[in-house]
C-alpha cells in the first residue's frame, strides 16, 4: 500500500511533526510510505531529533501551494493522511484520515467572526499576503512570509498616498535581485548582497479611488532557473505608512503572531465540514480535542493519543524539589511561570524550607519574550528558585529524575469556554514526568484530567490555594509521594510508543486500511 502523509509545517520538528512522523515510522514498517511538505527537511535530522527510525520512510519537498491544491495529490496514494495543523482540503484517496490537534470553531459564529475579521481589514485598510505561509523565523523575532516563486500581496487603497515598507531577503544563493511590481509596473530593483542579507524596500503607493486595492508583486530572478519548491524569497517587518496601521501595529498586533496571521492570511474556510467529510476518519490527540470537534464541528472522532518516549526516561534519587517545563514566551498563552513562581514563593514567604523549584524550557527570541525571561529571574531572586533557558535533553532527564514533584498551571486565569485552544490540549511534559517519578500536581483543565487521576497518581488543582496545599502534602507525607510516584511511572506506560502503535492498529482496522 501507498501512503502519503502530509504536514505543512514539518520543518519545525515540533510536537505535531512528531506524531505524524511517528504515524509514518510504524506505516513503513509494511508499506511504501511519503511524508510530504514545502520545505526541504533532513531526514537524518528530523529521526535524530525527535528518536525516530525513518530509515525506510521517504521525504518528499512539493512547491507551496494553498491547502486546496493538495486535493489531486491525495489520488496518488492508497492511503492519505492529512497531519497539517488547519489546512482543510478534501481527500480523494481511497482510505483517507485527519489528524486534528485541535479544531478552529466553525458553523455560523465562525462565519459571522470571518466577516468581522473582513470588516476589521477594511476599516484598518490591512495588506493581505496572497500565499500560504511556509515559516516563521524566530530567530529573527519576527514573522517571514517565504515563497518559492513571486510574493504577491494586496495593498489597500486610500484617497491620500501612502508609502509601504518591507524587508526583503535572498533565501537561495542563486536568487541575486528580484524586481518589485506595483499594479504591474516595475518601481524597483532590488539586489542581494547574499543569502538571508535583508534589503529595505520603500515604496509609494499612490492615492487611487474606486478600486479596492493595489497589487504587489515581488519576482525573484534566479540565476539558475530551478524553481523546484525551496524558499527563494522571504517578506518581513512589512508596514504601511498609515495612521490606522500604526493603531493596529501598536495596539493590537503588537508581538502578537497569531493575530498577525489571522487578519494579513485568512484562507478560504466556508466549505471546511465539507472536506472533512471527504476522509474516512478524524483523528484526535485527546478526548479534551475529541470533545471541543464534537462541540465546534459536530463531527466523531477516534483519539489517538500522542507517543511520549517514556522509556528515555529514568526514576533518580528524588531531591526535595518542583520541576516545571515549557518554554519561555511572552503572551497570555505562556505556560503561566510567573504565577508558579509567585505561588512558592508564598509558601516559602510561609514558612517552607529545604526545597527547590526548578523551571526549565527552550527560549523564544523577540525582545518581549526576552523581556519576559529577564523578569521571571527578577521575581526569581533571593528565593531557592533556578531558571534552566534552553537546557539540553540530557541534563533535563537528570533534572527529572531527581524531582520529587511536578507543576503544571498552562491556562490558568484564561476563560475554558471562550478560549479553550489556551489550554493544554494534552501534556507530554506531564507524561515525561510521570515517567520519570515525580508525582504531578497540575492544573484540572484541559487535557491534564485525562492523564492525572486526583489521589491516584498525582493531584488535580483549580486554584492556587489547591495547588499549595496538595504540594505540602506531598511534602510532608513521603510515603503518598513514593505509592503516587510508582503508579505514575507505572501509568506513563498508558503513552508509550507501543501503545500509539496499538491503537494505529485498530484505528486502521476501523476504516479498513
């Protein structure tokens, strides 16, 4: 049988690219398996990083194209699995399945929130990029819009003229200028002094009345002429000389990628419920995913729960300590290290003595995040509390092994029905956690519960008052911490890589594949 598995994002090598590797490791162990995406991924790489054997999985790079021209690529295969985060398009294989990390709300309110956004680009006369996004560069703290052939963006019209500012970098050494177009005549020429050597573009865009918008056109020159589907060009820092895009810039949009995302790139979505009906199944990571599908979509679907490798892990000599990780980012969907630190302090400030909280993570660049950091160790100081930014695997799985207890608050203060996507939809670090000993006292919301059994294997908490004194009762009774602790590692076993491969098994039976 031929598969195909495609994720859009599969260069960050994150956690959704390793479920769906995952899914790709186990399938060619019988079949001919494609993992497809837009970008070129070493494959050694990707199973290095994530302990995957890939060795007889093939990686296909597809030129980037909006999500409903995948749908043709889907009749090439026996089996299609759609494993990108909100990319909807229908799939004409025969036995065809969505990964669904978790839904975008749909139905009428969506629609009504689409028109709103419309009207919200209208009224702050917003640019919009015409092509899928195909990166985000961290590094650079900022979004990059990267395209494999011409970038194409529509820019609003006004009664004055305005000026347009981007940046504009070489994302190939064969790409040596690229021409910029206005309303199809060229304004000017750039050139590139070398690859990822950003050029400031400046642009006036005259005052023009009773059209809706100015189109424009960046068109790489490649001295090869091999457009085979790599980044050539990348846009960022893109601004209008506006006062309305100065309000969205500085008020709204500020440090906030998402809403960047969502206003300046809406893909088309009224036919979603349409194309997912087209795939035999809808695969979730967690009954809290499984439950919000039911309520957002109105549509089943299986769970398959995410592989954790809990056999990496090991059960140390416990040390009176707390150990809490995730990473470091500013932003109202942070994993909430401000208010853990605050929380033991208190108990420090009450009295506690001879223990430790230890917060570990990858950081984020940006000045905000860094910003963020800088503050946490600020809160941090004179109080037994140590901050490990961007720690390695293998000092973080001594860090495990020798914390007695483990703290997770992500969505605390968010609102669960309004905002349920700023929750934890399910928990790997918990697991990990789980396997190593530490006992978990996390958050009762989001996917948490499902994993944490209140008395049972750890404590469930819905406030900071919860969350101290289940601590200082872990604290204080060292035999419920060591009975909680073995059947945590012994529960941890219930996300195992055996376990995901299982339940494939029988979801695959299910469809008939």
């Amino acid at each position: 049988m031929r598969i195909g598995i495609y994720n859009r994002w599969l260069a960050t090598l994150g956690g959704g690219e390793k479920y769906s590797l995952t899914i790709a490791e186990y399938l060619s162990q019988r079949h001919h398996v494609e993992v497809l995406s837009h970008r070129t991924v070493s494959k050694e790489q990707a199973a290095e990083r994530l302990n995957l054997n890939l060795s007889r999985v093939k990686f296909l790079t597809l030129s980037d194209r909006p999500a409903l021209e995948m749908t043709p690529i889907t009749t090439e295969y026996d089996f299609f699995v759609n494993a990108s985060y909100m990319d909807f398009f229908p799939s004409y294989a025969p036995f065809s399945a969505n990964v669904v990390y978790f839904p975008a709300k749909l139905g009428p309110e969506t629609f009504r929130r689409r028109q709103g956004k419309t009207r919200l680009r209208e009224w702050l006369r917003l640019p919009q990029v015409m092509i899928s996004t195909q990166a985000f560069d961290l590094e650079r703290g900022s979004l990059d819009w990267v395209s494999d052939t011409d970038l194409k963006l529509r820019l609003p019209s006004r009664a004055a003229a305005y000026s347009v500012q981007f940046d504009l970098r070489a994302c190939a050494p064969a790409v040596t200028q690229a021409t910029v177009m206005l309303n199809g005549l060229t304004v000017e020429q750039v050139k590139f002094s070398g690859v990822d050597q950003p050029q400031t573009c400046r642009i006036q865009v005259p005052a023009i009345v009773g059209k809706k918008f100015h189109e424009l056109l960046v068109i790489p020159e490649d001295q090869e002429n091999q457009f085979d589907g790599q980044p050539r060009l990348a846009i960022s820092h893109l601004s209008l000389g506006t006062p309305t895009y100065w309000l969205y810039q500085h008020l709204l949009a500020r440090n906030l990628m998402r809403l960047n995302v969502r206003l300046e790139f809406s893909p088309p979505g009224a036919a979603v419920l349409d194309y997912l009906d087209t795939y035999n199944a809808i695969w979730s990571i967690s009954e809290y995913s499984r439950s919000w599908i039911e309520r957002y979509w109105n549509r089943p679907s299986e769970i398959l729960y995410p592989p954790v490798d809990v056999e990496s892990f090991n059960v140390g000599e416990k040390c009176p300590q707390i150990l809490s990780v995730g990473r470091f980012f500013a932003g109202q969907h942070n994993k909430k290290h401000k208010f853990m630190i605050a929380a033991f302090k208190h108990m420090v400030d009450r009295g506690l003595t001879g223990w430790k909280l230890h917060l570990a993570g990858g950081t984020t660049p940006g000045e905000e995040h860094q910003a963020y950091l800088a503050d946490l160790f600020k809160q941090a100081h004179r109080y037994p509390i140590e901050i490990h930014p961007d720690i390695h695997f293998p000092e973080l799985l001594d860090l495990y092994a020798a914390t007695s207890i483990y703290w997770h608050a992500c969505g605390y203060g968010e609102n669960y029905q309004r905002e349920p996507e700023k929750f934890e939809h399910f928990g790997i670090t918990t697991v990990e956690a789980m396997a190593a000993g530490c006992v978990p006292v996390v958050i009762a919301k989001g996917g948490q519960p499902e994993i944490v059994q209140h008395g049972k294997n750890g404590f469930l908490w819905n406030n900071a008052k919860e969350l101290e004194e289940s601590t200082q009762r872990l604290m204080r009774d060292i035999d419920l911490r060591q009975a909680l602790s073995q059947q945590a590692v012994k529960d941890s076993r219930n996300y195992s890589k055996e376990a995901f491969f299982n339940r494939l098994d029988e979801l695959l039976k299910q469809i008939g594949a």
